[in-house]
C-alpha cells in the first residue's frame, strides 16, 4: 500500500540512489532550559543550511551522533534513543545548567532527515519525527537522551468487511 507520509523525490531516491546524495539526519532539541535551539547534523563536516518543513531556513551544525529508530511500546507511543558525542561543550553545559525547579520542563527533540545536495530545501518526511526527551544520560564524551514519541502514524482501525457494506463477498 503506497504511503503518503514521504516526499514523491525522496522514494525516487530510496529507490535508485544517485552517487552524488548523501542522507543527512538532523535534530533540534529545544525547551525552556535552552536559550536557543540547538540543530546538529550528522555525517558532515561543514554546517547545514536546510528548509524546515515550514519552509523556514535552519543552520545545523555538524556532531557526531547515532539515532535508533523508534520501537513501539505496549502503547500508543514509541521510543527511541540519541547518542551524541559530547565534546561539543554546549549539550554538557546545557544539561549541568538545570535548575531543580526546571526539571519539570520538558525537552523537546525533533529528527529531520535531507539528502544533500539535492533535497535541502524541505525534509524527505513530510512531518518530522517529534519527540519529549525521558531520561538523559550525561557523560564528557558521550550523551545519551532516551525519547518517547506521542503519536503513531501507522495505528488505525481496522476496516470491518460485512456483507451489507461490501456486496461482493459471498459466504463459502
């Protein structure tokens, strides 16, 4: 069943992968403890400059970092994980930098993934994956944010096929 939840380009891509795209994965975390957003990009060694998918123009600065798609819990959210390699400075000093009264606030996280440099104008997701961070795990070279999703895109009800709905079928 076909899915309206991608870019027409980028399953073009998926399918027959040019040499010249790279896949770029991007995160912004943001929350109240965080004086601006913080945007990094993987496998890059310059920053990036992408559309957002509201169109507005965002710069990532590259970090090392592995993101674990997410797992469906037995709910209707799912969970995933970051692993950041801290010797940026900013995460650590943004995470000693919380105040008691502040761990109450939530940290947000947002993965958007591009293919550079042909899809930099808008994410190949057309809705990118949102997350609340769970648990952080702060360490001098490595971060680890656990996060819990709040939707699930591939959950529905099912459809029910009767016989006064479907003239059809017939009982064999």
């Amino acid at each position: 069943m076909p899915s309206n939840s991608v870019v027409d380009a980028y399953a073009e891509w998926l399918a027959t992968p040019p040499t010249t795209g790279l896949l770029i994965e991007t995160i912004e975390i943001y929350g109240k403890q965080a004086n601006s957003d913080l945007c990094f990009c993987n496998r890059r060694s310059t920053p990036l400059v992408a559309s957002d998918e509201n169109g507005m123009p965002r710069t990532f600065l590259p970090l090392a970092f592995q993101f674990t798609k997410p797992a469906i819990r037995n709910s209707t959210e799912y969970t995933s994980s970051v692993r950041l390699d801290g010797l940026d400075g900013r995460l650590l000093e943004l995470f000693a930098n919380i105040k008691s009264d502040q761990l109450n606030d939530p940290i947000y996280v947002i993965l958007r993934t591009y293919i550079d440099p042909t899809m930099l104008d808008r994410p190949v997701w057309i809705e990118p994956l949102k997350f609340r961070c769970e648990k952080v795990k702060v360490a001098l070279d490595v971060i680890e944010l656990d996060l819990v999703g709040g939707r699930l895109p591939t959950k529905r009800a099912g459809i029910y096929y009767t016989m006064d709905r479907f003239e059809g079928l017939r009982p064999f």
